[in-house]
C-alpha cells in the first residue's frame, strides 16, 4: 500500500494563512481592556472606590473607541462594516462578537459620560452594568474567535484560550489604572494586576503545555518571541505593581510592563496561529493519529 | 427528496433541487487541465500568477481565491517497485467540497456564504465585506481573500449554470468523465461501484474521500475517489468543521469571564476587611 509517513504535496500548507493583520491582534488587546476596564470601572463604582472608578471609566471608553476603528482597518471592504450587523448568528463568534462590541461600546460610552458629568444619574447603575456585563465577555469571545478556525494551535487550544484572554485583559486593565489613578486610591488596581498577571503567565504556560507538538510555534519563531517578550513583560510588571506599586514612578512602570505583556501575548498567539496554519504536518499528524493510519 | 442530511425542501419549498455535486474519479484523470480552463473561462476567474513551480507538471499550485479547480500532479515509485525505474502518475482535479457541515459558512459573520436550493456553498459578492473568518475556518484551505478585491472567492459549483439547467463547466469540459456532476445519492452510489470494481481488479489502493455523512463535515458534496493517502495530494486526512466544538468554546468563553467577574469582586472587596 501507501507510504507509512505522513506525507504532504510538496510540502506545501494544507490551510490557507490567517489573511488577519496586525489590527486584529491590537484589537483583541483593546477590547479585552476595555472589557475588564468597563468591569473594574463598575466593580469598584459599587464597592465605594469612586475615585479608582472615575479615572477606570475613561480607560475602557478609550479603548473601546479605538477597538472599531481596528476591525474596520482589516477588512477587506472596510466600507462594509456596517454589514457586520446584518445578522445575529450565533455559529459566528465574530457575528456575536460585532454584537458585545455594539452595545458594550455604547453602555460604557453612557456610563462614562454619565459618571463625568453627573447627568442622568439614575441611569448611572443601569449603563455601568451593562458595559461591565458585555464588557466580561468583550474579554474572551476574542478566544473564542481564533479557536473556532481550522488552525492546530487555535483550535486545539480552545478549552484554555479563552482563561488566557480574560486573565490578560484583566492584566491590562489593571495596569492601565494603577497608572491612571492616585496610589492611595488604587490599590484594588494592582491586586488586579499582580494577580492577573500571575494568572495570565499560568494560563499561557498551561496553553502551551496542553498543545504538545501543537504547541511548537510558541517555543520557536516569531510567535517564540513575542510570547518571551509577553512573559518577561508581564512577570516584570506583575513584581513592580506588587512590590513598589505605592510608588508612583513604579505603578507606572509596571503597569506599562503589564499592558505590554498583554499586548505581546496577542501577537504572539496570532504569529503562532499563522506559524501552525503553514505547517502541513501539523494538521495531518493528529488527523492521521485520530484516523488509526499507519 | 435526496440527502436527507440537508433539509433543503423544509428551507426551499418548491424551489429546492436534489442535493448536487461531483464525484471526481482520480483514477481516469489524465492531467489535461481542461477543468481548471473551463472553470476560469466560464465563472472569469482572474489571472493569478503564471510561476514555473517545479512541482511535476502543476504550475497552478493550490486551490485559492482565483483557482477554483486545481490538478495536481503526483510522480511516486510504485508501491512494489524498488529504485527509480518505475513511476506511477497520481493526478487528481481538487475543488471547494461543498462541505455538508461547512465551517466557512457557518462562521460568516455577514451571511455572505450560504447555502443555496442545490445544497451546495457560495459566496454572494455583493454581501462579502472581506472579514478573512471563512479563510482560516475551512478545514481544506480552499477559500481565500482576493488580496486586490478584498473579498473571499470560491468555486460557486456553477450557481448560474445549475440555474439555468446545465452541469458545471469542469465536469462538462473533462474528457474522461474523471470530473462527474449529479444528485449526490447518484453519485455516492457510482463511487461505490467503482471503488468495488477497482478493488476486484487488484487496484486495491482505491479509497473513497469525503463520501461518508458520518465523517467530520458531515459528508462533502464534492468527494473523491482517491489512489493514495489524502495527504499526498494535499488533503487532510480527516477533516472535522471546526464548529463541532463550539459549544464547548463557548463554554469556556462564559467560564472565564464568570471567573473574571469574580477576580474583579475579589480585587475591589479584599482590603474592606482591613479597614
């Protein structure tokens, strides 16, 4: 019969490469800070830290206005966008996430500008908790995203990725407002960071454990490196925020260490995605080892 | 009604067609390429590169956003055959598989990709905005963004021929029948027969590809009969739609961000007690 080793046409990819840019990436960053942004923001409005609230608020709304701006860039057709809300679908985690996105933007943009100018206020509540609410799932669908593809290191990872979006959103978010905000009042800030950051370093490592061969492009290549620079970022800034947070030069830093680490991650799961797309082995090899060929 | 793994009449009424598709035969195909210029010259595919690959005799390279047919062209020693003194030609006609359970249709965020009354998948052009999710969501790397138009292209099974009553431009351009169109009942039921009749000729290497409604896409409408491991000929062994896990992702989507809600409470609560 046949050859017994996997074999492939000229060594050429099975899949097509990812055609996502660079925006894509920056977006999974900037939605998931404003996703764990809009969550702080309306966490620490109810727990009394209104200072730490206030300064949040304008954080997620920030990113949350360049997150459009983005996905539009990387379409094909960017005058199409619109297009993106013609349907609900929920087999499509883009359709869903074009939805989260929608109504999550326009909860923090009423929360945040009913928190600075003190108007409406009764609606205050209402528009915090429905950008915290769709604010949360801003953080992971992103995962979801990626991980409902045909590409190996996405799609075998799909049970962990979204745990190691949402801990590195909540990364950033704290970074962002142990920068933002007075020492005295940020304290819940930098538990978030230095806790985030720990729990971001865990997953990404477990993620990587779990892929096996799979995981082959976070240990050589673009995606490598980037994932070096997100943990070294992430680890430095996670042991700033936690040791000499009260600083204000240090909250700055780490909480800079943070947001880049988080931001390195994003990258550094898109290069690996491109980096498994390219390798024909790596989609035959566990197909063949599924189908009991020799 | 035919393929009852599509419910076509529920989602048609009167409209609906029987389920089509092709059965290519790789073992009658002889390499001529009529299939890749017809399908060009019917659907006006544009042009995307005239390179010399080095590969056999395949300058076409692999399906894409503008190859919508794709020969390959396989030179293998015989499996009994030592040394360089035997060759075996392996030629195969690749094609969109107008997957049963298609991932790329499914994750269309606009409805651009859909399912027409011939149970087959196309791409309305006016609707793509470019998005790139059906690109990296097939599991046979066949659709592909346009990089100089911006949207995703495909074989469209010849929408516009099938409305108007004709067969597909490749399948009517093959000489050998290697490329054959029909209900997808007809056809499953010839490969079976051929695959049986090749097997009693001693070609026992014969295998069929993507016939099966029990495989990971559900079964394909375009299916293969194949003369080596699929993978030879650039094709995954065993494709599964990617959708298939969605609900477990999803899961773990809502997990997390419950866990994070959670890490939030915990991080703006723990100094209280401190106070």
């Amino acid at each position: 019969m046949s050859t017994a080793a996997p074999d492939s046409y000229y060594g050429r990819p099975i899949l097509k490469a990812p055609v996502w840019t660079w925006e894509v990436p920056a977006y999974f960053f900037t939605g998931g800070l404003a996703g764990a942004s809009a969550g702080l923001a309306f966490a620490a409005e109810r727990a009394g830290h209104e200072v730490l609230a206030r300064r949040t608020w304008p954080v997620a709304l920030g990113a949350l206005s360049a997150s459009p701006a983005l996905l539009v860039s990387d379409l094909g057709r960017p005058e199409r966008f619109l297009y993106m809300l013609r349907l609900v679908k929920p087999t499509s985690p883009m359709s869903v996430g074009s939805w989260v996105l929608t109504v999550g933007g326009l909860a923090t943009a009423a929360a945040t500008l009913i928190d600075r100018t003190g108007r409406l206020p009764r609606f205050g509540p209402v528009a915090g908790g429905a950008a915290a609410l769709f604010g949360l799932p801003l953080t992971t669908y992103t995962a979801v995203l990626v991980a409902n593809t045909a590409v190996p290191a996405w799609h075998e990872a799909r049970r962990i990725l979204p745990f190691a979006f949402a801990a590195s959103a909540a990364a950033s978010a704290g970074g962002a407002a142990a920068i933002v905000t007075p020492a005295g009042d940020a304290a819940p800030a930098r538990r978030l960071g230095v806790a985030a950051g720990v729990a971001e370093l865990a997953a990404t490592e477990a993620m990587v454990r779990g892929l096996g061969s799979l995981g082959a492009p976070y240990r050589e290549g673009p995606a490598a490196r980037l994932a070096w620079a997100s943990r070294a970022s992430t680890a430095g800034g996670a042991a700033l925020l936690g040791l000499a947070g009260r600083r204000r030069a240090a909250a700055a830093a780490g909480g800079a260490l943070l947001l880049a680490g988080s931001l390195a991650l994003r990258f550094s799961v898109m290069a690996a995605g491109r980096q498994s797309a390219a390798d024909p082995a790596a989609v035959v090899e566990p197909q063949r080892a599924r189908t009991g060929a020799p | 009604m035919s393929a009852p793994e599509l419910p076509l009449t529920r989602w048609y009424g009167e409209e609906a067609h029987a389920r089509v598709g092709f059965f290519t035969d790789t073992s009658i195909c002889i390499g001529c390429k009529a299939c890749e210029v017809a399908c060009k010259t019917w659907n006006d595919v544009p042009e995307d590169g005239l390179d010399f690959t080095g590969e056999s005799y395949d300058n076409t390279g692999e399906l894409g956003a503008s190859t919508w047919r794709h020969v390959a062209f396989v030179e293998r020693p015989p499996a009994d055959v030592e040394g360089p003194e035997g060759m075996r030609w392996l030629m195969s006609s690749d094609v969109c598989k107008h997957c049963t359970s298609a991932a790329c249709l499914e994750v269309c965020p606009t409805g651009a990709l859909f399912r027409t009354e011939f149970g087959t998948v196309v791409v309305q052009p006016d609707v793509c905005n470019g998005c790139g999710y059906c690109v990296s969501a097939c599991p046979f790397g066949v659709i592909d963004r346009r990089q100089e138009d911006g949207r995703a292209f495909k074989c469209t099974l010849c929408y516009d021929r099938l409305k108007g009553g004709l067969e597909p431009a490749c399948a009517a351009a093959c000489p050998t029948d290697s490329i054959q169109f029909g209900a997808l009942d007809d056809l499953r039921e010839r490969a079976q027969a051929r695959v049986e009749t090749l097997h009693a000729e001693g070609v026992t290497e014969a295998r069929l590809y993507g016939e099966d409604p029990g495989d990971g896409i559900a079964g394909a409408g375009a299916f293969f009969l194949l003369l080596d491991a699929p993978e030879v000929y650039g094709l995954p062994p065993d494709p599964v739609s990617t959708t298939r896990h969605l609900g477990e992702e999803w899961a773990a989507a809502g997990a997390a961000a419950l866990t994070l809600a959670a890490g939030l409470a915990a991080a703006v609560l723990a100094g209280r007690r401190g106070r």
